[in-house]
C-alpha cells in the first residue's frame, strides 16, 4: 500500500512540474493567442488539417471552387466578371500566363490565367491597418487547368486576414468581409457559369 501512495505522490510530483514547465515554456504564447481574434483557434485548426494532408502550405491556406460540369473556362471568366462588375469590386489586372509561357516556348500549356481584383478604399484601409497587407494585395482568383483536364478557380483563403490574428477594427472588418464575400461569390459563380 505504501508503494502505491509513493508511486502515486510522485506522478503528482511530475504532473505539478510539467505544468509549471509548460506555463513557463508557453504561458506567454498561451496569453498571446487568446487575445487573437475569436475565430483564430478555428482559422488555425483548419489550416493546420488541411497542412497534415497535403504537407503543402499553399494547399492549405486557399479556396478552390471545381467548374461545374459543362463549365467552359469563358463562361466562367464571364460570369465572374459579371460578378465582379456587379458587387463593385474592379478588374485591376489579368495576367493570362500560360498564353504568356506558350510565346516565350512555342509550347503548348494548359490553362493558366489569374484576375486580379479590387476595392480600392478596402485595400487603402488594410494597408493603413498593418502596412504587412499590402503583400496580400490585390485579391486574386487563378483559373487553372489541373492536369486531368478539369478546371478551378483558387483563391487565398481570407480567414487569415480576417481572424487570424487580434480582432480588426469593427469597420474595418465589415468592409474586409465584404471583400471576402465578393470573392467568394466570383468563384461560386464563375465555376457554375452563372451569368
């Protein structure tokens, strides 16, 4: 019997030491993540499973919305432009690369074309926010054909900005939320040639 109560004593013992060990390692980053933004846990959460599947970063931290059956990459650039036009949210860029990479080679690709968007008054908001955002900018959607022939679009899951780190200022994030939406609603639209 006396061994049992020392055996036990001491995994106290250890268990008291190892939380004192693990609040003096990680306290600190403890206090740090729970002042981030409510959702943080959950962005992160995500982030991370998606991360153990594939290994690969960019993997993770995107959206991706296949085409519909039928979808044809003009319909798409289309209806995502209708989209666009319509949430007033800009074109600000195309950048066609794969016709781009066909002229420098003389070899055929596959499809590979990003549109860039943009709200201007948002995007001066976030930079005026944190400078670092500017990175991020504008927002992008690629149309890609994988190499089994099938199209998507992809874009950077927003999430990050918007609750990965503190909370953003209250109209900050309604506008910012707004930007996520059109985005969201170009791809879902754009990949079911939704005019």
């Amino acid at each position: 019997m006396r061994l049992i109560i020392n055996i036990l004593a001491l995994v106290g013992v250890l268990a008291i030491g190892g939380g004192i060990y693990g609040w003096t390692k990680f306290g600190d980053d403890y206090k740090t993540f729970k002042s981030f933004d409510a959702k943080a846990g959950e962005v992160y959460w995500e982030m991370w499973t998606k991360l153990k599947k594939s290994r690969v970063t960019a993997e993770a931290t995107v959206w991706i919305k296949e085409f519909d059956e039928g979808v044809t990459k003009e319909d798409a650039e289309e209806s995502m432009k209708l989209v666009a036009n319509e949430m007033n949210m800009k074109i600000v860029g195309e950048l066609p690369l794969s016709e781009q990479v066909f002229a420098e080679t003389g070899e055929p690709q596959r499809y590979l074309k990003i549109f860039e968007f943009c709200d201007a008054r948002t995007a001066r908001m976030m930079v005026d926010y944190n400078v670092f955002i500017s990175a991020y900018l504008p927002c992008r959607v690629s149309m890609v054909e994988r190499k089994d022939g099938t199209f998507a679009l992809y874009s950077m899951n927003m999430d990050m900005i918007l609750h990965g780190g503190e909370t953003l200022p209250p109209e900050l994030f309604k506008k910012a939320s707004r930007v996520k939406e059109t985005i969201l609603a170009v791809m879902e639209k754009g990949a079911a040639g939704d005019f």
